[in-house]
C-alpha cells in the first residue's frame, strides 16, 4: 500500500507476463479532492495508436485530461 499526495505524478506498470490488479483508492474532504486525477499526454499517444483519435476525443469530451507532468515538465513516462 502507498499513499502519494495530491498533484503528485505517478504511475504504475504491470512488468510480468501475467494479467495484474491495480485497487485504488481516492480520499478528501471535498469534491475538489477527486478531480485531480490526470494521465501523461504517452498515454493519449498510446489509445490513440490502439484505439484512434476518435476514442481519444470521446474521453475528453466526458472530461478525461492528458496533463500530467505537464505544468513542471516531467512526464510520467520518463
């Protein structure tokens, strides 16, 4: 178990052959706590080569975002 505090970039990865699990749970005082969750702009590049452009404007359209790291230059990737 890990706690990462929010604004934080993380990311985690499956490095076995085997199907794996991830349990996640988010916490806070208030709405606003829930919605810092964000995905590296890889992960847009990697459902749009698997999935097209298309897929990719629809979770955006229900709010989904590619930002993180974006803001201080990392990128969860590297």
């Amino acid at each position: 178990m890990i706690a990462v505090p929010p604004g934080v970039v993380r990311r985690f990865e499956n490095v076995s052959d085997q199907t794996a699990h991830l349990l996640v749970w988010i916490n806070g005082d208030s709405e606003e706590s829930f919605n810092d969750i964000d995905h590296p702009q890889v992960e847009a590049d990697r459902l749009a080569a698997e999935f097209g452009d298309d897929m990719l404007d629809k979770l955006r359209n229900i709010g989904v975002t590619f930002e993180a790291g974006v803001a201080d230059g990392r990128d969860a990737a590297e």
